[in-house]
C-alpha cells in the first residue's frame, strides 16, 4: 500500500469519526424543571379535585367526564416508572394535551362518555408548546411527544363508538374542490 493511500484512508476515517461525533447533553433533565415541578399546573390541578365549579372552569369538563376519559384512554397512554425517572402519569398526559386544545365535544349523558359527531378541536389560548413546558415543567420535547401519543390514543379509542367516518352510507356526498392555487381538496359534505 502506498503511502498517499494510507492517508486517503486515515482522513475518510477522521472525516466520520468527526460527522458521527453526537453533541453532549449537558444534562438529562433540565434542573429547573426538576426544581420547580412542584409548582407545575398539574399540582395546582389536583387541588382543584375538591371544588367541582373550579375543576369544571380548569379541565373543560366535570371531574367525572375527566375520570371517565383518562380510564378509557389509560391502557394505551400510561407509562412505567423506571430506575432513572418517574413517567407522567395518565392524567398529567391527558392534562397537558387538553391544555394544548379548547374543545373535545365531550359531553357527560346518562353516566356515559359520548362524544359528538362533530369533534373539533381547537388551539386553546393560543399557547405554544413552549408555553406549555412552563406550565408543567416538562421539556419541549416531552410536551411534544404526550400532546401527540395521548390526541393518537383519543382518536383510535373513541373514534370506533363515537364519531363515524363520513360515507354515502350515512347520508355524506364526496365534493372536490378546487382551491385559489389549483390544489384539490376532498371534502364530505352532509
């Protein structure tokens, strides 16, 4: 082997080695989110547990359609404690993600969860993750990661019993429309 060949090789190596090289976490948990978890509006939440009007004015829904809910989305959304850190609980998940939206439609009938046909939601106060990772001292990415895993879990629990899909079936009609830009959308009208 020659010489120039040794470098070639030796300087393709430096040049991975460099490319792979992961920036270090100067910590696990940000330290002022550990500090101050206790200060975090889900503490502040399950006080509310003892006075319905304020749960009702904090959760969007009364204690027991908030109960119903997290039983029925926790299988799919709860998590395990570890060695290393404790998981957000199931309602803290549920918690956070309805902080990030204004309205599920839930409506609390005769004991039972029924969600309207119409299930819209809506960014709540215009609050940004960002935001949200203050309120609950939780990072940007945990925020991120719950508000997504727990709307999943919503809609694939609830979604089989209490909101069809638009179909002919059901009385909806399939419109194409065209927008300004040329780009079509798909719409089910009733």
């Amino acid at each position: 082997m020659s010489s120039s060949s040794d470098e070639e090789i030796a300087a393709a190596y430096l040049l991975l080695k460099k490319r792979r090289k992961k920036t270090n976490r100067r910590f696990w948990v940000n330290p002022f989110y550990t500090i101050n978890l206790g200060y975090s509006s889900y503490i502040v939440a399950q006080e509310l547990n003892h006075d319905p009007v304020k749960f009702h004015g904090f959760y969007r829904m009364s204690k027991r359609t908030f109960q119903t809910l997290v039983e029925i989305i926790k299988p799919e959304i709860s998590k395990r404690d570890t060695n290393y850190r404790k998981a957000v609980s199931a309602e803290e998940r549920l918690l956070i993600t309805l902080s990030a939206v204004t309205r599920l439609s839930l409506v609390d009938l005769l004991g039972e969860l029924l969600v309207s046909q119409h299930c819209y939601m809506y960014l709540a106060t215009g609050d940004s993750y960002r935001a949200l990772t203050y309120y609950f001292m939780r990072g940007l990415t945990t925020i991120s990661n719950i508000i997504a895993t727990t709307t999943e879990a919503i809609w694939t629990v609830l979604q089989p019993k209490y909101m069809s899909t638009p179909t002919p079936e059901n009385g909806h009609q399939l419109l194409i429309v065209t927008t300004l830009s040329g780009i079509y959308q798909i719409v089910w009208v009733p």
